[in-house]
C-alpha cells in the first residue's frame, strides 16, 4: 500500500485562545484505524507548552478522519501529554467526564471570512462600510452572500471526512457564516469540531482568505458578534417528560456563571452585551424560545412534553469545544434531579 500522510492536529498552549497546529507523519502500510496510530511529539517550548530545555510534549492520537484534500491522507486529531504522559494543562478534552458518552453536544460554529489585506470581513469595502445588517441573514446574490464558494468547498469536505454536518448558513452581518456539528458523545462533538475548524482554515489558504474567530471583530458597531451556541441533552433531558426536572438543571447554571464565563471564549465581555439575540454576561437567565436569555429552552422540547435538549448561547466562536463541554456536563451532573 502507498505511503499514508498522517496530518496530526493539536491545540497550542497560548492563552487566552488556543490554536491549531499540524504536522505531518507519513506511515507505510498504514491501516486507517485510529489504534494503528502511533504516539508522537513534538517542539513544546515553540507552543507555549514546555520550557526549552525540557521540551518534548507528546501527541497521543484520539479521532481520525479522511483527509479529503490529500492522496491517501487523513486528519489525526491528537490530545497533549506532558512529557511524564499525563494530560497537558492546555488539554481541554481530558478534562470532559462522559465515558458513556450519553451527552449529545450539537455545536453552532459561527465565523467572518476575513480578508487580509483589507483587515475586514469579505464584502466590506475597504474604506467605509456595506449597507446595514438585515439582507445577510440566510441571504443568495452577489450584493448580499459573500465567499459562498469557500463555505462550499468547506462544506463538501467535512462530509467527505465524515464529520457530521447537520447545516450551514449565512449569518447576520456580511462575510459571516455559520456550520452545525452534531455528535452523540462530548469527546467526538469536540474532535469534529476542531477538525472542522482546520479543514475551514486550510481551504482559506488557497482563497487567500483568513477565518476570524474572534466573537466581536468589529467593535461595538452595530454588527452581530459570533457564537458557538452549546446545545446539549443527556438522558435526564431526553427522557424528563415534566417542566420540573428543567428547572432543576437550569437552576444548578445559576451559582456557576463565572466558572462557565471563563472557559466560554475570550472577549466574550464584548459579546453578551444584552443586544444582537445576547444575554448581559453579568445575568442569568433562561426561557422557552428567548434568543435574548443566556440558556433558551428549545419550543422543540417542549412541544415533545419536556423530552428534549437545551441551548446555552453564551459559549463564543473562538471558545474550545471541550472545555465548553466539560463545564457543561459538570454543572447538569451536580444537579439534584
Ligand atoms: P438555531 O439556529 O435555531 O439555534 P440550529 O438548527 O442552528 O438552531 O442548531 C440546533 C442544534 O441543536 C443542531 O446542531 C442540533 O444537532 C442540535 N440538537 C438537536 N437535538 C439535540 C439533542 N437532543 N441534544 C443535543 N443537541 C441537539
Ligand atoms: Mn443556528
Ligand atoms: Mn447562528
Ligand atoms: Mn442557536
């Protein structure tokens, strides 16, 4: 069998948004199958994960993809390990308590396609600005939809990996997107999640187009910032079946705010502001279909008699899937139901 490219992907130690990183192993004989994925390492001390005299961090292999751009490639996503084996301080998905995978994550990824040389997002001029939100949303035509060619592309290669798109969409302002990844299983939401985000980011590079995922890249002009909505359910949620056991979980978020605010995504001060469908990030707050409160209880759980899932709309574009996770699954646990 031909030489397989293994393109091995991790998250960085720089703080406070970690980013992506690969490199490439080339395996002969290579199987395909995740176990047959050897530990690797690499340079720590040029990620901010290790100290230069000591700076081998290991890459231990946790989700493989097809790689749909390369002959015979796939996409490995790896968990961090410090030198000793155990998890890095920068690995969020260690910290996911979900062994029996009964939390479903569905994440709403949104994103600017952002160009680089005028520093805005596509569709922006570059001096002023377009006509004011409100034909983006869900929008077709030049004068409204821009890089849907990149979407496109971005789109075809998540399912060819064999992610588990549910949608995509423009989004509110112009040059804004938005995709949807739904996974039985905390861990795998996260690892799609984040392999996502490097096949978005790598077919950026050929357009010459950056992927910004800051969640308020254009200030506090009157311009939707972006998210990463968390939905989420485990069997309590899908099988509750009355109003009481909601509000029993919805009441264990109360006290933990600040714990969820700091892992939600950096910035994020700038984002909840109470405008633009956000909660305050100062207030808590829940309601059945209320874009403006921080968890939403879906009509869809309600109409199915309190069988169902939640949305926490707080999480923003640029927070780390797993952490979101984490947080999450801790606080609906510690809930006395
Ligand atoms: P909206 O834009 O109205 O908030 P979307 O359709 O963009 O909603 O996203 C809804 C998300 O909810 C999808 O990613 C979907 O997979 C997820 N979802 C649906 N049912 C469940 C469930 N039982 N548990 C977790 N997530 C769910
Ligand atoms: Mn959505
Ligand atoms: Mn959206
Ligand atoms: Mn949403």
């Amino acid at each position: 069998m031909a030489a397989a490219k293994l393109e091995y992907i991790w998250l960085d130690g720089y703080k406070p948004t970690q980013s992506l990183r690969s490199k490439t192993k080339i395996e002969k004989d290579f199987s395909g199958k995740l176990e047959d994925c050897p530990l690797w390492s690499f340079d720590g001390s040029s990620t901010e994960q290790a100290p230069g005299g000591s700076s081998d961090c290991i890459l231990k292999p946790v989700f493989i993809a097809i790689d749909p751009q390369r002959k015979d490639g796939y996409l490995v996503m790896c968990e961090v390990l410090d030198s000793t084996g155990a998890p890095h301080e920068s690995n969020g998905r260690a910290l996911i308590q979900d062994d029996d995978n009964d939390f479903w994550f569905g994440f709403e990824q949104e994103y600017f396609l952002w160009d680089p040389e005028t520093n805005k997002p596509l569709g922006f001029p570059a001096s002023g600005y377009p006509a004011p939100q409100g034909p983006y949303y869900c929008s077709v035509g030049a004068k409204n939809a821009y890089g849907r060619d990149i979407v496109e592309e971005h789109l075809d290669a998540c399912l060819e990996a064999g992610l588990n798109v549910e949608g995509i969409n423009a989004e509110v302002a112009a040059g804004q997107w938005e995709f949807q990844i739904f996974a039985k299983g905390a861990k795998e939401a996260g690892d799609q999640i984040w392999v996502a985000r490097y096949l978005l980011e790598r077919i950026g590079e050929s357009y010459d187009v950056a992927i910004n995922w800051h969640c308020k890249p254009l200030g506090q002009l009157d311009w939707n910032g972006s998210g990463m909505h968390a939905n989420f359910s485990n069997t309590t949620l899908r099988t509750a079946g009355k109003k009481e056991i909601y509000d029993v979980i919805l009441e264990a978020f109360r006290p933990v705010v600040a714990e969820h605010i700091a892992v939600y995504g950096a910035d994020n001060d700038q984002r909840l502001t109470g405008k633009h469908e956000t909660a305050s990030i100062h207030d808590y707050s829940y309601g059945v279909s209320d874009r403006g409160a921080s968890i939403r209880i879906p009509l869809y759980t309600v109409q199915k008699g309190w069988n169902g899932y939640l949305e926490d709309r707080r999480p923003n574009s640029a927070a780390d899937p797993y952490k979101v996770a984490a947080v999450i699954i801790k606080t609906v646990k510690s809930a006395k139901v």
